[in-house]
C-alpha cells in the first residue's frame, strides 16, 4: 500500500461497527414488526379477507387462539433465532 493510501482503507473496526449497526437496525425493525399492534392489524386484515389454513390446516381462529395463548414464547423464540414453525 503506498504511503497515501491509508486514508483509503477501512479498519476492522469500523467495518465491525457498520455491521453491528445493520443488525441493530434489523433488530429495531423486527421488533417493530412483532408489535401486538402490528400483529393485530395484521391477523384482522387476514380474518376479513377470510384467509384460508395454511398447510397445517389451522384456521385463522385457531391461530389467533394459540398465539393469545402462547405468544410470549412464541415472540422470544423468534427473537432469539431459534422459533421452528410446526
């Protein structure tokens, strides 16, 4: 590398930074989409439009039972990375 060249390239450590930015970005998003507003809004919009089961043949009433019933696991399995859908 030339003499004036070191103002050209990137240390580690800032190439460490922008990709702990980018996930804490990711991060904030996904937070905002798992919102019980958000969720909310989504479920109705499914239920007017009368969404079909899915492939495991769960009705959108019986989903919106389970995740009344089950969804603060199911929100901190998908936070941390380790959800498994059925």
């Amino acid at each position: 590398m030339e003499s004036g060249d070191f103002r050209k390239a990137r240390s580690i450590a800032s190439v460490r930074d922008d990709k702990f930015t980018s996930e804490q970005s990711n991060n904030t998003l996904f937070n905002q989409v798992l919102t019980r507003e958000n969720l909310n809004i989504a479920l109705k919009r499914v239920m007017r439009n009368n969404g079909a089961p899915g492939i495991d043949n769960v009705t959108c009433r019986e989903f919106k039972e389970y995740l009344i019933a089950n969804w603060q696991e199911v929100k901190q399995r998908l936070l941390c990375g380790t959800y498994q859908p059925q």
